[in-house]
C-alpha cells in the first residue's frame, strides 16, 4: 500500500489507549449516527488499560488520560499509512494525527507518556526527531520514564460485591466519574474515582428516562430511535469528566400483597440506577426533550423533592407537542394532553365541597358548594387495599379511617382528573385529586405516603392520571423505605366483625343500665336508617346498636321501590345523611323499644342534639308521649314553634288559626272532658287472670323507678345473710314484708290475707303488682330502711273497652293475645280516667309503625279489631268524653265483624252486650 494517504478530518470520542483513538465523522443526511473507525499511532506503544481478567499496565491510566484530555471533543486531521483487518466490522487505521497543529505522536513523547517501538525500516529525518524527544522525556524523568515508578490505584472492574450496602454507603453524594462506554442512550459504565484513589468501575441506569435499546451484537438490530439515543449521549458524555450520584438499586416498588413471593434480589447488582451530571447540566432532560427517551414513572420517588421529575415532564410535554422520534406517531389528543375545560360528563373540572361520606379507603362522597349536587370520587391514580381480601382487610378498615377522621365533614377543593369509563362490575367514576386544609394537601399522596394505599401503575403514554403522579411516586417509595402499612409485610388478621347489641331486645336490655349510668358515650354515626333512626359504632368496643332519637318523629323513608316515602321522608334522611354521616358524635341512652333499638339522643360537637336540629329545620314534629319525659322538652317544642312560623319543609302548609279552633273544639267536647294527654313510657310487669282480667304497670323514667333499681340491689345484698324471722313472727293482713318469689328472690309485698293455720298468706308483690301464696317460712318483717320508696307497681285497666267474657270461648285467646302484646313489653300508657288507685290506660306500641302515623292507634284498638274486645258501654262512664276514640274503637268492631274475626265468627254478638 502507498505510504502516502488522504488527510481525514474527524471528530475524536474517546481514547483506548495512550496510543489509541477511536473516532467518529460528521452525522448523515437525516440525523444518522455517522460510522466509527479506530486510529492507531503509528511506531508508538503505550500501556494497555486491563480488564475483569488483568490489571493494567503501569502507568496505563495517567498515558490514556493525558490523550483523552487532549483529543476528545476535538476535530483531529489524520493521515492513514496501513489499513488495519477491521474489529466487527469498524475499520481500523495505522497513521499519524494532529490537533490544531500539534502532532499527537511527538506530544505523546515529549510528556512521556509513550514509547517509541522498533523501527525495522531505514530512519528517516522525522524519524529521528521523534527519537531525540524521547530521549529528552526519558532524562528529564517524565511520564513513564518516572524513576519512582506509577502512582498506586486499584481498579475493579467488577460490580461491588455488596450492591446493597455500596448504595447506602454512597447514596446522594456526587462523585468524580468518567464515562467509559455508553451501551444505550441511557445506560453507561463509568469509573467511579473514589476518595481514596481508587477506582470501581460500575454500570448506571440514568434516573428517570428510558431510551431505545441499541444493538449490541454484529447483525442483531437495534429498537427504533435506539442508535440516535446512543449517539446523542456518546457524542456529549463518552469519556468526559462528570459527577455521578448513586440513588438506588433497579428494584421498582414491590406490589403489596403480590399472591406470589418473588426470590430475593441477588446480593450482587448488575446496575445501579443514578444521576450523571455534565457541566453543561443533565443529559436525561435533553434526551426526553429531543423525543429520544421516555419518563419511567417509578424512578419519581427518587427524583421528585428535587424537581427533577417536574423537569423531565416539562420536557415530555415539549417532544410530545412537537412529535418529535418517539413521539412521531402520537395521536395529536394526546400530545396536547388534559385540557382545562369540562369533563366529559359535562360537570365542572374545579370546585369547593364538603365530604359527607368515606366509601373505602380510596373512594369518598362530596356535596359541591355551589350546586348542592353529591357526587362519588375516586382518588385518582391510588388504590385502597380491598376490605373482601382477608390479608388486606385490617388496612382496608384502617385506610377508610384515616379519610373519615381527616375528611369527613371538611371542606375541600376537587379537582375532576379524568373520567375512568365503565368497565366490568366498576361503574364510571370521576377520578379525582382532593386537597384540604390551609396547604392545600393532597389527601392521596398522605393516604400512600402512611402506607394505606399504593399507586396505580398506568400503562405508557397514558394521560389519565393524577396530575401529582410524581408526588404520589415519592411518597409510596418513602413509605417502602420506612416499611410502613401495607409495606410493612405484617400480616394482621381481618378485623372482627362488631357486636350488633340491638339485635334483639334481650340483648340490648343487657345493655341499658350500663348505659344510662356512663351518660354521655363516644361513638361513630356508622349508617343513617332514616332522618331519626341511626347506626351507631362504638369504636373501643367494636359493637354497633341502632339508635332512635327520642321525643320526635321524623317522616318515614321508603324502604324499597314498592314503597313510598312520606311527605319530606327523603328530605329528613337527606339532611341527617349528610350532616351526621360517619361523624364523630356523643348519644345519650333514655330506654329501649321493642326490637333492641335504643331511645335516646345524639350529639354533634358535644353541643348540638340532632333531635332539636331536625325538629328545627322542619324535618321532624314533637311526639309528645316520648318528649315530655324529656329534661330539654321545652325546647323541642320551642324548635318545632319556630319551624311552625317559618312554615319551614312539614310545616310549609300550616295554618295556626285552624290548628288552635281545632284544638278548642277538641277541648270542649264532653260533658266531663277528657283528661289532658298524659303520655306515660310504661311496662306491664304483672297479668292476671284468677278473679277477673287486671294487670299492673311500672311507670319507667321517673326517680321512683331509678330508686327501685338501687333499692333492689341493695335488698338482694340485704337477703343474702341468714337472718331469720322474728320468734313468734305471724304476719297479717295489710303489713309489708320481704317475701320470696317463685323465682328464688326476695321482694317487698303487702300482705292481703294470712293463715296461721296452713302458715302462708297471699301476698301482692308491691313494685311489680305480681299476687302469690307464700308460706310463712319465706317471709320477714320489712326492714325500715326499704319502707319509704313507694311501691312501683300500679294496678290497671284497659280505656273504653272489656275483653271477652270468662263465659266466651274467646276469653282464653283475648288473655294470651294480651300478654303476647303486652306482658313485660315497654309500652306508652295515656291516662284517660283515675279511679282511685286504679289507672284507666291507652296502651301504645312503639314499635308499630301504624302508631306513628295514627295517633289514635291502640292495643285497645287492635284488640276489638282482632275480635278479642267490645266497647265497654257499661263500664266506661266517659266514653262521650273521647268522641274520636269511639269512633275509632267503632270503626275496628266494623272490620271485625266485616273479618268474622273472633267472636264475630259467626255472627254478630254486640246485641247480647
């Protein structure tokens, strides 16, 4: 070959060698990365660099960096004497070059940073030039003709060995590098030159991005956009002096609760993911801007308190919108990205609300501001654990607290995300970002950041999505770093489910005492059932109870489609939905009703009592056969005057002057007149049937009953010691004693008649009206001390009406129909008529739901209805005192008679009366 070859100008990319470059030409028509060639000094030899099988040669590293220093970034002009056999398929050249002038070969020798090999050929002049500079670098002790010999540095060439501890070592601190090779736009190995002198070579994944794979092997293809990817970073960073900070391992964040454990990363990494710093600034931004690399959403944890994810995005945005290589083909509503305007449902993006329920522990209820309208928003981009799944459903629990106790009842400002479209069982949903409080703090990056919910992972390019995705990022990475909730791996198991202590009326009077004496209980509104009737959660006990406001009655709400509500039902389940809904609130128990529900009162903020609040806004009237048992029952009906003259909600249609004349009429009707109301919560405590139907009551919450209760623990504590009766103790008729029941405990009774001779008497049980026959060996003198409470029980009969006849065949159905309605059974009482100690009563069932729409509804009623009962013509001297009442009495004997109920089965028996 000719000794003489074409000048080359060519940019230089890195050295091999301190006699060795590898070069590059000028960039293609569109952009292509242009071809690589390998330069060999010629008659030079310098020490070789070593790999993961040899250590270098001395004085290797100091000879290739005194050339790097020189040539890279330069244009060199070269001459080519000898092409050499191409290394996979890069052409290789034997010549000599300069930069600007300078010939590399003599600077190599004049620093003594080569050697000069063997020339075998004639010397010629320049020859022997180059031989005298050699010989001044080797008198004048420089380079590797050194007489002290090579600075001593350890190179590994492999990974450290304990990947781990290396990146807790030197997380986040900068350190000098140099970049040996770039193997893809956004992986490098680069040499680390550690504090110490020495150097560890190790490979990095730029933080944040991810480029095109480019090819690796001879004819195996690279992904599209993947060679340009790795000409952008080699053309800028190959072998230039940067700063490297070491983040993190490659692991991305494990999903919690994966069904399948994954092996143990091993302890030595391939790579570890980092930040490269140019003096000119970071590659990553340029990459992502230039549409040469794509944000990896998982690496924000790492990025985002600094910004850099917040950058990297800003660059995105700017290779998306001018659809620039990777982007080339995007969709141009995609490229453009969320608007501001209207979601698709037509609803506004941006506005003030009020939570007023917490689904899950993703999923929350708001009422907006201006359009009172509720609406259901899930958390954008974050997925609570699933109360169904048993290993998730102590977080699930504690995830949908943590948003009750932070949101419910706080205003907040929503912004509409995106609209996630019906899929499956999910039904559409707005998706969400919901900040509160004076910081305006995403509630969803604290939910994560706690460990309560994780991250959704979108599919690339997928603009749906919160626009704090980064944010979210960082606060699930620090929630894994401090192995908080779901990241913990504790297994906790599924909360048990609480104790419903109204489900039957045995249970909850379990209950009762307990609670009258504790007053005021902490709890939670679990459900609203209707405007007065609530679920309530005792946290610290993990018991539900079901509680019924007392002294009002809120209109009814339809329970199913069949149904319908009552006028403003919906509007008083509506108000008490979202004013009391998961709240924390105080209740107070009064007594209890038929079917274990608990009557009583509810208190927001330790002030304000539901009951007043929903009588005042016209959503409940007074009842007051419950109300007037009531320490705050004036204010009640204070509450329900003011929404009468407001005319507010029930009361929007009522005319006072009717309602008054109404009442007038009422009053003066009847030669005697009626008795004023006198409604009376009340148990029949004793029935009886030997001479004559009668029975006894208790009148509940008044001061005798609570003074029984204390009398009657201090009376079983009294009995319990063997004190036996008097000498000579015979008891007579009229005295108080203690007397054992059938039921083996002692009671205060009255003696009605006594036998000396049998040695018993016939005793009435005086606090609960029961009469027995008990023998003289059961019963004492009464203690003084228990002789000043009144006896409790009342002796009693039904208003208006008279069972069948001990002579009828109905007698015996008419008794245990009674008793099954009535005997130990809460009721209201209404006096009609005294008669000396005897009660005339009107008993109410509660719990009937006919008795709280009809005022005039009575077991009195549904016993003549039922054909078990005739008005008692006779008896009742003040049946034209209560003209509704017959009325209503008279119409129930037409139903019977029209039912051949009873003992109108075969015919018609009122003419017998």
């Amino acid at each position: 070959m000719s000794s003489k070859k074409k000048i080359h100008h060519i940019s230089s990319i890195a050295v091999i060698s301190g006699d060795s470059l590898i070069l590059r030409g000028r960039p293609g028509p569109q952009g292509q990365p242009p071809k690589e060639r390998v330069l060999h000094l010629a008659d030079l030899s310098a020490p070789r660099l070593g790999t993961s099988t040899r250590e270098d040669e001395p004085w290797a590293f100091e000879s290739r960096e005194f050339l790097r220093q020189l040539a890279v970034g330069k244009e060199i002009s070269f001459i080519s004497i000898h092409s050499l056999p191409s290394n996979d398929d890069i052409p290789r050249d034997l010549g000599n070059a300069e930069i600007g002038g300078v010939d590399l070969t003599s600077e190599l020798l004049k620093n003594g940073w080569a050697k000069l090999k063997e020339i075998k050929r004639e010397h010629s002049e320049e020859d022997n030039k180059r031989k005298d500079i050699e010989s001044e670098a080797r008198a004048a002790g420089k380079g590797v003709w050194n007489p002290h010999g090579p600075k001593a540095h350890a190179v590994n060439h492999t990974m450290p060995t304990d990947s781990q501890a290396f990146v807790t070592e030197w997380k986040g601190k900068p350190i000098d590098a140099l970049v040996e090779q770039v193997r893809d736009g956004t992986t490098l190995r680069v040499r680390l030159l550690m504090p110490d002198g020495e150097h560890q070579m190790v490979n990095i994944a730029l933080a944040g991005v991810r480029s095109a794979r480019a090819s690796t092997k001879q004819g195996e293809p690279s992904e599209p956009w993947g060679e340009e990817a790795k000409f952008f970073t080699e053309s800028r960073l190959l072998q230039r002096p940067v700063k490297v900070q070491i983040l993190s391992l490659p692991n991305s964040t494990a999903t919690p609760f994966q069904t399948s454990t994954n092996a143990t990363a091993p302890p030595t990494a391939s790579i570890y993911i980092g930040t490269v710093i140019h003096p000119s600034g970071n590659i990553t931004e340029h990459l992502v801007a230039a549409g040469l690399a794509r944000v990896v959403d998982w690496h924000a944890g790492m990025l985002a308190s600094g910004g850099g994810m917040e950058r990297l995005r800003a660059a995105e945005k700017v290779a998306k919108e001018r659809r620039l290589c990777l982007y080339a083909n995007l969709p141009s509503s995609a490229s453009v990205g969320r608007s501001n305007g209207p979601v698709s449902n037509g609803q506004s993006q941006t506005f003030d609300a009020t939570v007023v329920r917490v689904w899950s522990g993703d999923q929350v209820s708001v009422i907006e501001k201006d359009t009172s309208v509720e609406r259901r928003l899930q958390l954008s981009s974050t997925r609570g654990p699933k109360l169904s799944d048993p290993r998730q459903a102590f977080y699930a629990q504690e995830a949908r607290e943590f948003l009750r106790k932070k949101l419910i009842g706080k205003h907040v400002k929503v912004h509409i995300d995106f609209v996630r479209p019906r899929e499956g069982e999910f039904e559409e949903r707005d998706c969400a970002t919901i900040r509160y409080g004076g910081h305006g703090a995403n509630i969803a990056e604290q939910l994560i950041e706690k460990g309560f919910a994780s991250i959704v992972r979108h599919k690339r390019d997928d603009e749906d999505r919160s626009p704090d995705y980064d944010k979210l990022m960082a606060a699930e990475q620090a929630a894994v770093a401090d192995l908080r909730g779901i990241h913990s791996g504790k297994d906790f198991p599924a909360p048990k489910q609480a104790l419903n202590i109204s489900e039957t009326s045995s249970r909850a009077t379990q209950y009762l005492n307990s609670f009258k004496r504790l007053g005021r209980i902490p709890a939670i509104v679990d459900y609203v059932a209707a405007g007065s009737r609530f679920k309530i959660f005792l946290p610290k006990d993990n018991q539900t109870l079901t509680l019924v406001l007392a002294g009002i009655r809120a209109p009814r709400t339809a329970r199913n489609a069949s149904e319908k509500s009552e006028p403003y039902g919906s509007e008083a389940y509506e108000f008490a939905m979202r004013r009391y809904m998961q709240r924390d609130v105080e209740f107070e128990v009064e007594s209890i009703d038929k079917s274990g529900g608990f009557i009583g009162s509810l208190f927001l903020n330790k002030s304000e009592n539901a009951a007043l609040t929903l009588v005042k806004e016209g959503l409940a009237t007074v009842h007051s056969f419950s109300a007037d048992g009531l320490s705050w029952a004036r204010q009640l009906y204070e509450a329900e005057e003011e929404a009468k003259q407001a005319k507010r909600k029930i009361w929007s249609t009522y005319d006072e002057e009717a309602s008054k004349a109404a009442e007038t009429a009422a009053e003066n009707e009847g030669e005697a007149g009626p008795l004023k109301s006198e409604y009376l919560d009340v148990i029949v405590s004793d029935v009886r049937t030997n001479n004559g139907f009668s029975f006894s009551v208790q009148i509940l919450n008044t001061e005798g009953i609570a003074s029984l209760e204390t009398l009657m623990r201090e009376f079983s504590i009294h009995h319990r010691s063997p004190i036996s009766s008097p000498p000579g103790f015979v008891p007579k008729g009229g005295d108080l004693v203690s007397a054992k029941f059938s039921d083996g405990a002692w009671y205060r009774a009255k003696i009605r008649r006594a036998s000396p001779i049998k040695k018993e008497a016939e005793v009435t049980f005086i606090d609960y009206g029961n009469q027995d026959t008990v023998a003289f060996s059961n019963i004492r003198p009464l203690d003084p001390k228990f002789r000043s409470l009144p006896g409790q029980a009342h002796d009693a009969r039904l208003s208006f009406i008279k069972l069948a006849g001990p002579d009828t065949d109905y007698y015996a159905e008419a008794i245990d129909r009674f008793r099954s309605i009535c005997e130990g059974r809460k009721l209201v009482a209404n006096i009609d008529r005294k008669e000396g100690t005897l009660l005339h009563l009107r008993l109410i069932d509660p719990s009937n739901p006919s008795a709280t729409s009809d005022p005039l509804a009575c077991v009195n009623a549904d016993l003549v209805r039922e054909g078990l009962a005739l008005i008692d013509r006779k008896g009742c001297k003040y049946l034209s005192s209560y003209p509704q009442v017959v009325k209503k009495l008279e119409s129930s004997i037409m139903e019977a008679k029209r039912d051949r109920a009873g003992m109108f089965e075969f015919g018609d028996v009122e003419e017998d009366d």
